[in-house]
C-alpha cells in the first residue's frame, strides 16, 4: 500500500487552497523528470495542473475556455 501525505496548494489565481494526497516518492519521481501523469496516474488532470501551474481547474477553464462552448 502506498503511503500517502496531504499535500496543500494555493491557486495563483483566486488564491483557494486544495489538499492533494501523494506519495511522496511518486513527487520524487516527478521532480526527477518522469511525466507527471505517469508518475501521478492516481491524480486527476486538475490536480495534476494544479500541481505544474499553480492553476485550479475552475480557474483554468475559466482562462483557457474550451472552443467547442
């Protein structure tokens, strides 16, 4: 079983802050060049973003709108 830890991140944005479980060897992975959603997987995509920019995915849809809407 992988041991998890709360991780807490502040949008740069609207400043929310989120709590992201992680394994911290899976951060290690990461900083260490791996792909973040190979070594993140267990992650959902706005977590994921939320971990490489600094952007929430509300934020980020609403910056970025999707063209299709």
């Amino acid at each position: 079983m992988k041991e998890l830890m709360k991780s807490t991140v502040r949008c740069i944005v609207c400043n929310d802050t989120f709590d992201i479980m992680v394994n911290p060897k899976d951060l290690n992975r990461w900083a260490e060049g791996e792909l973040i959603e190979d070594a993140l997987d267990y992650l959902t995509a706005d977590e994921r973003e939320l971990l490489l920019s600094g952007t929430c995915g509300s934020c980020w849809d609403t910056l970025f709108p999707d063209a299709e809407e």
